[in-house]
C-alpha cells in the first residue's frame, strides 16, 4: 500500500471510531505513532473532526498533540473545545505552554478556560501570561523542585524516587534551596546529592545559585547560557523571590523560532502560516503584503517606461535588466541578514549606522566591480560589444553599492522608528534595487548610445 493510501486509510479509520465515540480504539490507533505524524493525521480533518478528535481522546493523550502543534495552530485547536475539555487538556501541558496557549486565547474564551481550572494553577497561568513572550518570565516554567535549607539529602532522594510523575515536570532541574521568604539561596547537584551522606542538611552542600531576573532579555539569556554549562537557572521577582526556573533548551527554541519567524517575515509570510489555517485567514495575510508591493512593482515599471526609446533602440539592454536587479537584490540581501543577526544578537544600534554602512560599503565596492567585471565580459563576448559591457557590467557595480548600503542601514533606521525590520527590509530593498538597477543600465545605455548602435 501507498503511503498516501495508507495515510487515507488512517484518516478514515480516524473518523470512524469517532462517528462511534470508540476512544479505545482511537487512542490504540494515534498514540502508538509519532507524535509529527499523529498531529498530522489530526490536522488531515475539519476544524469541527479536530475537535472531537481531542474531546475524545484522553486529556493526557491529547495535551502532547497540541504540545507538539506551533503556537497558533495550538491556540486553534483549543479553541475549538469545550471550555471543561479545555482546562482538562491544558491541565496536562507545562505551564510555561499553558501561558502561550492561554495567552493567545480571546480574553473570554481564556476566562472560561481559567475559571474551570484549580484556582492556584489558573493563577500560575494568568501571572506567567503576563510576561513578555521574550523574557526570562515568559520562557520559564512555573514547576521549581525545591527544598528549604535544613532539609536533609536523603530527603532529596526520597522525593525522586517516590514522585516520578511530578519529577518529570521539573524536567531534570537540580534542587533550588530557598529561605523563609521563598527567595533561592543555594543549588545542589545531582552528583553532590549521590555522594553525600543521606543525614546531610542541604545547607552543608549547596552552592550559591546564579539568578535571572523575570526581566531579562531572550539575547542577554542566550548569552548567559553560552558563558555557562547550566540546563537552566532560577528566575527571580525584584524582590528575590522564585518564580520559575528557565531552562537552555526553552531559549535555543525561541531563538530558532524567533529567526524563522524573521525569516518569513522577509519573505511576505506574517505569523506561524499553516495550511490547516481557515482559507480567508491565510489569503488576507498573504495580500497585506502583496498588495503593498503591487504600488512599489508599479513605481520600479515607471522608470522602465521612461526609457522606451533606448530599450527600442537596443534590445540586448531588456536581457541583462533583471540580472542586474536581481544580482544586486541578492547583494543587499545578505547586508539584511547581517543587520538582522548583529541587531538579534545587540551588537549594533542606530548609532552605529554610519559604522555599518562603512563596512558595507568596502564590501559593495569589492563585490560590485568583481560581479562588474564578469557580467561585464559577458555581455560583450555576446553581441561583441564593449560598450554594452561597460554599461551592464558598470551599472551592476553601481546597483551592488546602493544594494549593500541599503541593506546594511536600513534595518536599523526601521528599528529606531518601531517599525518590524524583518518584515519592512525586504519590500524596501527590492524596490529600491529595482528601480536603481533598471535607472543606471536605462541612463548609461542612453548617454552612450552612439557607440552601442
């Protein structure tokens, strides 16, 4: 059998045991597949099949799909539920997912999802739903294992052995030590634990813990996690009370989504687009963007249109116009990417423009006549014409300079303004390149054509 039969045939066995409300069957059937595969059998059916699907299934079951789903389509999924089902399911997930889930939720639909929760876990939420999504306190999680100073390691040891299941949800975190005031003080490590006496106080153990504050940054966190081994660190209020415990893996994941997101961003896609989205939802993103740069298309044609006689004149000058715009769009798009990654990584700032562009401009300068040159010699090797070469190959040296120096500087003028660089350098850039390339090839072309006829 296919795989798309054998994909079909699951989808409809899916739907099957649904029609019988057999949750048996249906969890024998999608808990035994990985979790990427069973997420997309669910997402092969309707909005109204998802849903019945996660009822259906048990609430455990069901918390590792929407675990696995990205945010916005997790934030779909529960919105489809009943708000007990709901708090059931959410119930299961992490609470540092429970804040992004909820958080994204309309503010009625997350009340009636809290109010069906154990009140001190809906508080957790609601307090971790209140951080920046790029903090310390928007990554954390609220579980925190931890033990007061006069507790003894054998304790310690007791506790892990005796509560696995809450264990996991600490996800491998070393014991925190607190004082009275909740507020850490010491860190044990696991190795320290295993090799110290059982009567030992924790106090005689521990070492000073290194602390975050809720506050801090995504960069400053990734940077931290570089200049230390740590799996994770304690997060704090200001007034040193424990809040959450930040893990490493939780930052590289928000950085690696944080550079797809940029990345789409650049390329006209708003949000975390999936194609299980509703249709009209994903075509109105989509021609927020297209239709801006319909008006900068149209702008770049004019400057085409002003130079109908010398494109009559030399029909060779129409093959090389799209080249020279798309060499030099290519050029200022890695100037883009360097920005964006020395901006992600706080290594420059507005001020620094003149600095950057600079750099950049010793770089366009280099690559611009080397790229000058060669297409340059093609285009005279071609129609045996040296002054056509001149023309392409110096308005390509020409656009890669204006290319770069855009792309380098751009970014940061859009930064200081508040406005999203990733999603704006692009459009710009394009634009720009296009009109400048199709200017200098049309205007050089002109001021020689004696020698190119």
């Amino acid at each position: 059998m296919s795989e798309l039969a054998e994909s079909l045939d699951v989808t409809d066995q899916v739907r099957q045991h649904v029609a019988e409300q057999d949750q048996a069957a249906l969890t024998s059937l999608l808990d035994p597949l990985p979790l990427s595969e069973a997420l997309r059998q669910v997402l092969n059916l309707s909005p109204e099949e998802r849903a019945a699907v996660l009822s259906l299934l048990p609430a455990d079951v069901s918390a590792e799909l929407i675990e696995e789903a990205p945010n916005e389509l997790a934030v779909e999924l529960v919105e489809g539920l009943s708000a007990p089902k709901a708090a059931e399911i959410i119930d299961e997930l992490h609470s540092d997912i429970q804040a992004d889930v909820i958080g994204e939720l309309d503010k009625e639909d997350a009340e009636a999802i809290l109010a069906e929760m154990d009140a001190e876990d809906a508080a957790d939420v609601r307090r971790l739903a209140e951080y920046d999504d790029e903090t310390a306190g928007g990554l954390m999680a609220a579980e925190t294992f931890t033990f007061r100073e006069t507790a003894t390691v054998g304790a310690v040891l007791r506790r892990i052995a005796s509560e696995d299941e809450d264990f996991e949800r600490y996800r491998g975190q070393h014991p925190y030590i607190l004082d009275e005031d909740d507020r850490p003080v010491g860190v044990v490590s696991l190795r320290s634990l295993l090799t110290a006496r059982k009567s030992a106080k924790l106090s005689e153990i521990m070492t000073p813990p290194l602390t975050v504050p809720a506050s801090i940054a995504l960069d400053d966190l990734q940077d931290l996690f570089s200049e230390h081994p740590f799996l994770g660190m304690p997060v704090v209020e200001t007034d040193g009370r424990l809040v959450g415990v930040v893990s490493r893996s939780a930052v590289d994941f928000a950085v690696l989504e944080r550079a797809e997101s940029e990345s789409l961003k650049r390329q006209g896609v708003v949000g975390d687009e999936l194609r299980s989205m509703p249709l009209l939802l994903r075509s109105r993103r989509r021609l927020a963007w297209l239709s801006a740069n319909i008006i900068l298309n149209i702008v770049a044609a004019s400057v085409i249109s002003a130079y109908e006689e010398t494109l009559a004149a030399v029909i060779a000058i129409a093959v090389f116009l799209p080249m020279v715009s798309d060499m030099s769009g290519c050029s200022g798009n890695q100037a883009v990417a360097v920005t964006m990654r020395e901006l992600s990584l706080g290594l420059v700032k507005f001020e620094d423009a003149v600095r950057v562009w600079r750099k950049e401009v010793l770089v366009g300068l280099i690559n611009g006549i080397s790229l000058g040159i060669m297409i340059g010699i093609v285009a005279w090797l071609w129609k045996g014409n040296a002054y056509l070469g001149l023309v392409i190959g110096g308005a390509l040296a020409l656009n890669t300079l204006i290319a770069v120096s855009i792309g380098g500087v751009v970014p940061l003028l859009l930064k200081r303004f508040n406005q999203d660089p990733a999603a704006a350098s692009g459009p710009l850039l394009t634009t720009i390149t296009d009109m400048a390339g199709f200017f200098l090839v049309l205007s050089l072309a002109s001021a020689l054509m004696p020698w190119l006829l």
